[in-house]
C-alpha cells in the first residue's frame, strides 16, 4: 500500500508516501537524548516532530525500521503524559474542563473519548463510530448518518464548522441535549493521561501489558512490538516525522 523510499544520504532518512499523507521519518543515529531534547532536536526543522503514529501500518513502518538498523535499538517517539497526571480531560477547543463529574477509569493507558447518550454523559472507545456534534459561533449542529471514530469526527468539525461542541455550563448543555434529539453522539472531550507532541489527533495505541504507569514518556523497541513507558531522562535515539 505504501511507496517506500530510502534515502541514504545523511543518514537513515526514510520517507513513505501513504495514500492520505506524506511522512518523513527522520532517525538520528546519535543515541544518548533524553525525550525533550529529542524533541529539540526534531523541531530544529519547524514543520517537524517526534513521530506521531496513525495505524498498524504507521508502527510495522517504524518497527521494520528500527529492526533493519540492527538490533538493540529503541527510539523516542512522540507521546507522553501531560505535565499534571491528574489533568487527563480535556475539551478539544482548547477550554478548561471544569466540571469533575469525570469517573473515568484509565488505568494502563486506556483512552476514552465523551458522548451523549440518552441525554446523559457517557464515554466510550474512541475508535467507535458515533454521530457527532460541532458548533460554530452559537450554533450547534448534530451531524447525524455519517458515523465517525472521534479523531475523525474532530476533523470533519474543523474543516465544516469551528469545533466539537463545548459543554461548559448548563445552558450549553440544555442546548446540546434539545439539539442532539435522542441520539448518541460525540462532543469535543477525552480523556488520556497521553497525548502527542505535535498535538495531533491519534488514537492508536499499542501498549504492552506489564505498563508501569509511573514513567512519563514512551519509546518503540524493535524487539518489543509494543510502546513502551520510559522515564522522560532516560537516552535513546530521536526518531521524527513531518507532515501527516
Ligand atoms: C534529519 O535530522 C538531521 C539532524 O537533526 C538534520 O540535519 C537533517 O536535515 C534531517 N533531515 C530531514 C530530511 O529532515
Ligand atoms: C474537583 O475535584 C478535586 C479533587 O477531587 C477538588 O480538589 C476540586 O475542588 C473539585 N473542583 C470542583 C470545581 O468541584
Ligand atoms: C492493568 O494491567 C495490570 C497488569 O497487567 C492488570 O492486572 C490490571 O487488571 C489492568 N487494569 C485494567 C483496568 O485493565
Ligand atoms: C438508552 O436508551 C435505549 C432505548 O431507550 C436503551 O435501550 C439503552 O439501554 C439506553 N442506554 C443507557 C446507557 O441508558
Ligand atoms: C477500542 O476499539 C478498537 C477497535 O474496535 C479495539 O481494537 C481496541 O482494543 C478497543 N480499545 C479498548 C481500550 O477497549
Ligand atoms: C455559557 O458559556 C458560553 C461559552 O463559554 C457563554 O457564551 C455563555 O454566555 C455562557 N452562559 C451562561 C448562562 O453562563
Ligand atoms: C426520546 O426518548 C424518550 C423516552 O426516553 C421518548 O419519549 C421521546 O419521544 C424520544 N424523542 C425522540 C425525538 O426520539
Ligand atoms: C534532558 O537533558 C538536558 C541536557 O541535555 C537537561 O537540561 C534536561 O533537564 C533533561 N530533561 C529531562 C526531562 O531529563
């Protein structure tokens, strides 16, 4: 499915041309940084990041890669934690989450993403394909008959109106629930204690088992087919990406 070009010019550079984007993975032999100086490093291109990764078909990429370099090697990559662990929810445009009626259980990296469903809050599987709700100025519409995961959803918001909808009183809410009839639906929350360096939207995750929870930042291992938590201090390779 997807054109592969190696280029050997300075050093491993690789670029993949996907059906729907084009990737530039950017792997710097020089081990030995920590993850933000990693990110230092990736940025000094400005259109650049850690690797954001998309799908299945993203990770074997990066992991094929990592195993034709030779072994023993492991590579930053773009998640980690928000700087307050307790802050995991979060609206998509940006605004505070103020309300705390959050039970969302994300032990061992689990992701949810908020909905309405029968004029309640509910969360589900991001990857689940809901209806959805956006706004723009005050005006709030139900996109109904076109089911999309969260992620996509977000998009289809921002290039037709402003956003996912906010709920940040109860007017809003009152609003929300008269516009979204009986259906479900997704607004503009989440909940991840994780997310990407570049901000993108990604829902793909492939944690191992035994996740410790207690490190902040996240590397692949070629030997590993799985994320991996790491302290943000520790030192391994730089591994970036542009475009999506
Ligand atoms: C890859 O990274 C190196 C070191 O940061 C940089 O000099 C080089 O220009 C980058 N290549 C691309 C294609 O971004
Ligand atoms: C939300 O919960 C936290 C901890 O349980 C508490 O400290 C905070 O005051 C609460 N905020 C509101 C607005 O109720
Ligand atoms: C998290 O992982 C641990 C160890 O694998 C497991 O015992 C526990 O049930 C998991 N928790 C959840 C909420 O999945
Ligand atoms: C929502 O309403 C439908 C139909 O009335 C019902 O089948 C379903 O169980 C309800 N779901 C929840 C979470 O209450
Ligand atoms: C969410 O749904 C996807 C696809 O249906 C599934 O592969 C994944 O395991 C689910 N995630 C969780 C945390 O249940
Ligand atoms: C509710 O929030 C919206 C957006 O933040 C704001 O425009 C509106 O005035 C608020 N309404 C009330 C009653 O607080
Ligand atoms: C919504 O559900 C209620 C019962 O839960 C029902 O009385 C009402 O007719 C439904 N409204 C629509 C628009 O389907
Ligand atoms: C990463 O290393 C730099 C020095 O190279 C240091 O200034 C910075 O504090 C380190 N960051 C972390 C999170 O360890």
């Amino acid at each position: 499915m997807s054109l592969v070009w190696f280029m050997l010019c300075s050093g491993f550079v690789h670029f993949t041309f996907s059906t729907n984007r084009l990737r530039i993975f950017n792997f710097t032999g020089t081990p030995g940084k920590n993850w933000s100086d990693s990110l230092q490093e990736c940025k000094m291109d400005p259109s650049a990041s850690l690797v954001t990764l998309y799908d299945e078909e993203d990770f074997t990429f990066v992991i094929n890669f990592l195993t034709d370099i030779g072994h023993d090697k492991t590579a930053w990559f773009g998640l980690h934690k928000h700087k307050q662990p307790h802050r995991v929810a979060t609206w998509s445009n940006g605004e505070p989450f103020k309300c705390n009626h959050s039970n969302v259980n994300l032990a061992n990296g689990t992701q949810r993403c908020g909905a309405i469903e029968n004029k309640t809050w509910a969360d589900f599987n991001c990857s689940d394909q809901l209806s959805f709700m956006c706004y723009k100025d005050d005006v709030f519409t139900l996109i109904e008959n076109e089911n999309r995961n969260w992620c996509e959803a977000l998009q289809y918001c921002r290039r037709h109106y402003t956003d996912l909808v906010t709920i940040s009183n109860e007017t809003q809410h009152q609003q929300v629930i008269d516009k979204g009839k009986n259906d479900t639906f997704w607004i503009g929350l989440m909940y991840d204690e994780w997310k990407w360096a570049d901000n993108s939207c990604s829902t793909f995750r492939t944690w191992g088992k035994d996740l410790k929870e207690s490190s902040e930042c996240a590397i692949l291992s070629h030997s590993g087919s799985s994320m991996i938590e790491r302290a943000c201090d520790e030192r391994s390779h730089t591994l970036c990406s542009k475009g999506k």
